[in-house]
C-alpha cells in the first residue's frame, strides 16, 4: 500500500483531515512516490491554531537565540545535503547538479537570516526637539505562511521561512502539491532542530489550502510563488482579507546578444539559460534576441550546443536535462510547440521525442527545441511556456531589442551579452526589468538581495529575501520619548 504524507502541526506529524490524495510520479520513470493530501480548510485552521499558540513566546525568545537556531538548522542540512539533493532530482527531474545548486541557494537564506539580531535593529536620534529622543524598533507581526511551486522544490519556501521565523514570527509551509517530498525531509530535518512546536508547520495540498491561507483571521500575510493568475488570485484574496501579500509571478525572459559580444563564451550560458532545469526556471532565458549581424553566427553556434545535450534520468552521471515534472506539463509544453508550428514559426531544433536509454519510456522527455521566424503575435513569442524552448528572434539595434521586452506583459529577469559598457548601462536603464544580467545567463539575486519581478511577474512591493524580507516580516514602529 502506497503510503501518503503527513502534515507537520504543533510538532507532530498528523495525517491530514481532508482525505482526497493525488498520486507522486518520478518524473523520469514513472515509479510511485506515495501519495499527497488534499487537505482541506480544518487543517489550516489547526496549523494557525499551534502557530498562534506559539506566536507569543517565540516572539519574546531574544533574537540571538532565535537566531541560534538557524546555525543548528544549516548544520543538519548540510549534513542531509545529498539527501535532499537526491529528493528533489526523484520528485522533480532536474538533474543532480541542479539540485545541489539549489539546495546549496536554500541553506545560504539560513546564513543570511542568522545575521538578524544586526539585520532587525532599528535607528535611534536624540535631540529630535530639546530633550525628546526617537527611535525605530522592528516587531513581528504573528503567523505568516508561504505558498510554493513545483519547480524548486526544496528551495523556494526557504526564501521565506529563515526571515519570518528569525524576526520573531511563527509559519506555515504549503509545498506545491506536485513535489511535497523536499518539504516532508526538510521538516523531518527541522524536527531534530528544536524548535518550540507550532513555530514552523506544514501543510500539504492544493487551491483549497491556498484560499484557506489567504482568507484564514489568525493569519498575518503571505508569501507566494508561482504563475500569474495564481499570484494575482492570491495577491487579490489575501490583501482584501487584510493580509501582507508578496505573490511572485511567471515570467517570460528576454537575453539580449550584441554583436560585439565574446560569442565563444556567450553560446555555452545562453544554452545553460534556456534548457538548465529543462526551462522550468523562472529566471530561464526564453527569447533570445540576436541584434544586428550576430544572428547567423549565433544560431548555428546554439544549434550546435543545443544538439549536445544528453537528455536523461537525472539521478545518472553523464545527464545534462531531466524531463518535465509531469505528463500534463509535459503535454502543455508539446501544445505551445506545435502552436509554434501551426501559427508559421519555424521549428528548427524539433526536441520532440528525444532519443533515451531504456527504461524512461513512461518519463516525460522533451529534448531541446529551437524556433526562428517568430513573429511578436505568435503565442510562443508571448506566454511562458516554461519548458525546454527557446524562441530566437533579431532585432537590428538595441533600441528596437528594448521595444521587444518591453512589449511584453512580463518583467521578471533579463540578460544583455555585449563587451560594450555603453551598452550594458543603456540596457540597465532602460529595460524595465527587475532582474537584470550584465553577460550573466540567470540572473539570479542571492540571498541577500531581493528577489522578484515587475509588470506581471510581480504583485506587491517587498520582494523576496535580502533586506526586504525583514521589513516585510516585521512592523517598523517609531518611539518619541521624554523624560520629566
Ligand atoms: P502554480 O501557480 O500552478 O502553483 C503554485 C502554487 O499555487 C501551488 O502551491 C499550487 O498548489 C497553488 N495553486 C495552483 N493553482 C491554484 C488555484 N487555481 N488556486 C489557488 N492555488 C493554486 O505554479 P507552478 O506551476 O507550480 O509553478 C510554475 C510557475 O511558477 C511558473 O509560472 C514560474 O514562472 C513561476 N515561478 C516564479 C518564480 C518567481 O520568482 N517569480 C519562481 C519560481 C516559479
């Protein structure tokens, strides 16, 4: 019998209320991975009940302490890194390399939130009038939770947890209900731990959860990734219901090539942007706009590296691409292929029926595809297809490469590959784009920095991680004082 996951309420693991499970797939072979709850609102309320309980004590735990706990988190997690490598590559697909990557990018959000008791200090100034002094302090504000998609699966709710937890704040973990297995070891690892129960909870399932989380009183705002309309929902239902809401989007990505770029080193990152995580990367180049005459150099050099790459399990040496998360992602991804197709596009790399060593006929396999000819109506110039694709289009100076993103409904990153600095800093001021890469095919911030889009790709105003996440975890309150 298959067994199915447990959420983690008050510390203790307890088999959800609502009884509906979905199936877990390896992506790569199709072998079963148990099943995960639908949970249903009643198991929220149980996680806000033990996070609510919690709330009071945590936040009088001194910060140093508080923080202490990230140290002891960080050791256990290096400890299971493999692990957890492991259980994302199985429920996900990504190779193994990638996983590392990412779960290394997860643990560095627990160094970085280990520095809060510096992080969260406020400002002071005596003398704001004769003998009147001021001061910022910086509280927690109660239960927080974090709504995660399927395509990072141990990282993600790590962008949010390590802040929340350390300013003093008790959280809930929905994991996407695709790939719950990274969350259930992460938790299993937090145990051991010792945090107070109720501090960090989590809860599996699908929409039901998520409107819970944003609709639910005892819960103070919430932290989302994931697609556009999802984001927007969410950003919608939780601000209405008076929450903090930070719901980052989908995203479409435009990497800009100049002709005066080190196209030697340039093609190797393009194809690692586009077809690293099998495109299912928020950050992943997309489009890539050729400017001028590099065009036909270029799509050669690409088709070569594109036709390089080995497609496989990614638990095996030797594998640069996994597949796809799931049959239906990897049926929606084949429709915008052949949409390509039918609306005139040219598929010039057809990564359609990949060849694969036996005993990955049930994974779900896309090879590399490339598309020339790409007209800015079609739908594949438009909408994220987050999957293997990379759509190559031309534009003949910077200015009209610029108009092509900012055509688009989507900010999240951007990439300029040029050994121009007058055309490196053009592009940074005038793309529009919120994370940018100056020869840098993912532009992706660390820890420290904030994280998150513009236009769609973005709903709300604090981003994730970095400085930002403290002020969006915490309320800034001014103290005036006088003494008699
Ligand atoms: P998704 O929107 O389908 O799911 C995200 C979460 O929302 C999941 O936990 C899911 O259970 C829940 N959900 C799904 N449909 C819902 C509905 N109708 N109502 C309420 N909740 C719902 O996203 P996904 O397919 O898991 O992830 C891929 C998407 O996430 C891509 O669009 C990608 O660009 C985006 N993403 C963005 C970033 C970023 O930093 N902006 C990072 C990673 C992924």
């Amino acid at each position: 019998m298959e067994r199915t996951l447990k959420n983690y309420v008050g510390g203790s693991w307890v088999e959800a209320v609502g009884r509906e499970t979905l199936p877990l797939v390896n992506p790569a072979t199709g072998a079963s991975l148990g099943r995960v709850p639908l949970s249903v609102r009643e198991d929220v309320r149980r996680a806000v009940d033990a996070a609510q309980k919690a709330f009071p004590a945590w936040r009088e735990t001194p910060v140093l302490e508080r923080s202490r706990f990230m140290f002891r988190w960080k050791e256990l997690m290096e400890k299971r890194f493999e692990d957890l490598a492991r259980c994302v590559t199985i429920e996900h697909g990504k190779t193994l390399s990638e996983s590392r990557g990412s779960v290394r990018r997860g643990i560095e959000n627990l160094e970085v939130a280990a520095g809060m008791p510096s992080l969260m200090m406020g400002e002071s100034l005596e003398d704001i009038s004769r003998g009147i002094d001021c001061e910022t302090i910086r509280q927690p504000l109660g239960v927080f939770a974090a709504i995660a998609p399927f395509n990072f699966p141990a990282m993600v709710p790590l962008w949010f947890l390590p802040y929340a937890i350390t300013t003093g704040n008790t959280f809930i973990v929905k994991p996407s209900e695709q790939v719950p297995l990274s969350q259930e070891l992460t938790f299993q690892i937090l145990e051991e731990v010792g945090l107070p129960p109720g501090v960090v909870n989590l809860v599996h399932g699908g929409r039901d959860v998520v409107d819970a989380l944003c609709t639910e009183q005892g819960i103070v705002g919430v932290s989302f990734v994931g697609s556009t309309p999802v984001a927007k929902h969410v950003y919608v239902t939780g601000t209405q219901a008076g929450k903090r809401v930070q719901a980052l989007g989908g995203a479409k990505n435009f990497v800009v090539v100049m002709d005066d770029c080190d196209l030697a080193r340039t093609v190797p990152i393009l194809t690692e942007s586009c077809y690293g995580c099998a495109g299912e990367r928020c950050l992943a180049g997309s489009t890539v706009v050729a400017v001028g005459d590099v065009y036909g150099r270029l799509r050669e050099a690409l088709h070569e590296h594109a036709r390089r790459i080995v497609v496989g399990d990614g638990l095996d040496d030797g594998v640069d691409m996994g597949p796809v998360v799931s049959r239906r992602h990897m049926d929606r991804v084949l429709g915008y292929i052949q949409k390509g197709i039918d609306e005139g596009a040219k598929l010039t790399l057809d990564g359609r029926n990949p060849k694969l060593p036996p005993g990955l006929e049930k994974g779900n396999f896309i090879g590399p595809c490339i598309f020339e000819d790409v007209t800015p109506e079609m739908t594949i110039a438009r909408e994220e297809i987050f999957g293997p694709v990379m759509v190559l289009r031309r534009a003949k100076d910077l200015d009209e490469a610029i108009s092509i993103i900012h055509a688009s409904e989507y900010a999240n990153a951007t990439s300029i590959f040029t050994q121009s600095g007058k055309h490196a800093r053009e592009f940074r001021y005038r793309a529009g784009v919120s994370m940018i890469g100056v020869n840098i095919g993912v532009a992706a911030p660390m820890s420290f920095f904030p994280f998150g889009g513009a236009k769609s790709s973005f709903f709300g105003d604090l981003k994730a991680h970095g400085k930002d996440s403290l002020r969006f975890y915490t309320d800034q309150k001014v103290v005036i004082s006088r003494w008699f």
